[in-house]
C-alpha cells in the first residue's frame, strides 16, 4: 500500500519545519530492519514450550514493551504461559540471530541521519526496548554515537502508547514536546507520540497504519527516504 495521497498542507510542512528544532527517532522497525528477528526468536521460544504463537499477536504487540506483551500472552494462553522461561528463551534465540545475520538498518536511515546533522537538529532514540537490547543493537548497526540521547523503556514508567518515552527524550533533549517531531513505525509509537503533544511521521514496517494513526500522524510515509525528500522541500 502506498501513502503517497496521505500528504498535509503545503503551509502545514513549512510551519512544522519551522517550529521542530529536534528529532526522536524510534528504534526497532523505524530505523533497524530488527522486527523479524525478534519476531522469529518469540515464535521460536514459544513453540518449544508448546505454544503457537500467532502472527497477529506478535504484530499486535509491535512497539509495546516486553512487559506488555508478557500480560498479553499470559491473557492468551493462561496462567500456565511461562513468562520467565519464554523471556529467557526468546532472549537466547535472540542474541543468537543477531550475532548470525547482524542488524541491518532500513533504507534511507543514514542519508537521513546526514541531513539531520548537516541541519544541526538534535536527535534522540526512544525505544520499547530496554537499555541492554538498545545499547547492543545501536552498537552492531554502527549508529550509537550518532544520537545525544537515548531513552528506554526501563527509564520510565510506562512505555508506549503512553507518553513517558518521548517526553522523557524531549527532556534530555532541552526541548519542549512542541518543538520535537518522531519517527516512528508502529501504531503505538504514534499514539505515544500524540499523546506526548508531538508531531508524528510514522513510517511502517510490519504494521498498517490503524484508522486512529491516519487521523493523527502529520505524515504516513513509505519510507525514510521519502521523510528525507518532504524535509529537504523546506
């Protein structure tokens, strides 16, 4: 599906160009091509322990945290899920991709980077993953050192849809919430982006934009590419 259509306002981009000075990018999905690992070491580890765990269930949990989906799967399967053996299983499974087949970093993600930096906008990270899992994976893809701060999930008290992430990103950022625009890819970064009284790009990756993230993302593009070409406009 193309979002090409799905374009604000000519006056609406020069006004966000003018009033954004930082940028949070999300992590998984946005900026690494990591969903599928993750996806393959969950299913992995929960067909081992007797489980099938269905597509749409882990699409549904994309962009939400590991405790999020911990409660989700125990609502899905029972109270015989075993929450501590799959998160260490999975975690396993994991690390052993990973180190197998790298991170790769989606299309478009450094000429972006460049641009950002040429224009002096600060940026963040504000991930669902945890400080460990950031900190690995913004390592082995090459990026860690291009961005000022990193928010996590286990910084906070809630992760997404709530807005606790991106506002704490702002913080650390000097930056009010109106002066900061994300990137994000899953539809509950969109809302956590909303929420936090910030303009939103949500770039897909393996979900499709809901009816509610259509109505509040500044822009759907479909690609980073494609956020590059609409910034360079203004």
């Amino acid at each position: 599906m193309s979002w090409a259509d799905f374009k604000p306002p000519l006056i609406l981009m020069r006004e966000l160009m003018t009033v954004s000075q930082a940028l949070i990018f999300d992590m998984d999905g946005l900026m690494l091509d990591s969903e599928p690992l993750y996806q393959r070491a969950w299913q992995t580890a929960a067909q081992e322990l007797g489980f099938v765990l269905e597509n749409d269930l882990y699409l549904s949990l994309v962009g939400r945290s590991s405790e999020e989906a911990d409660c989700m799967f125990v609502r899905t399967f029972g109270e015989k899920f075993p929450v501590q053996e799959f998160n260490r299983r999975w975690d396993q499974h994991w690390r052993s991709l990973i180190r197998q087949q790298g991170i790769k970093l989606q299309p478009g993600l450094l000429p972006l980077l460049d641009w950002v930096e040429q224009q002096g906008f600060p940026k963040a990270v504000g991930t669902s993953s945890n400080a460990t899992e950031a900190e690995l994976c913004l390592s082995m893809a090459g990026i860690r050192d291009r961005f000022d701060a990193i928010v996590t999930v286990d910084q906070v008290q809630a992760g997404k849809p709530a807005p606790d992430i991106f506002l704490a990103a702002a913080s650390k950022l000097g930056k009010s919430p109106s002066q900061c625009l994300v990137l994000e890819d899953s539809n509950a970064g969109v809302q956590a982006a909303h929420a936090a009284g910030m303009t939103v790009i949500m770039v897909p990756d393996l979900q499709v934009p809901t009816a509610a993230s259509q109505a509040i993302a500044w822009q759907i593009c479909d690609s980073l590419d494609e956020v590059l070409t609409l910034m360079q406009r203004f």
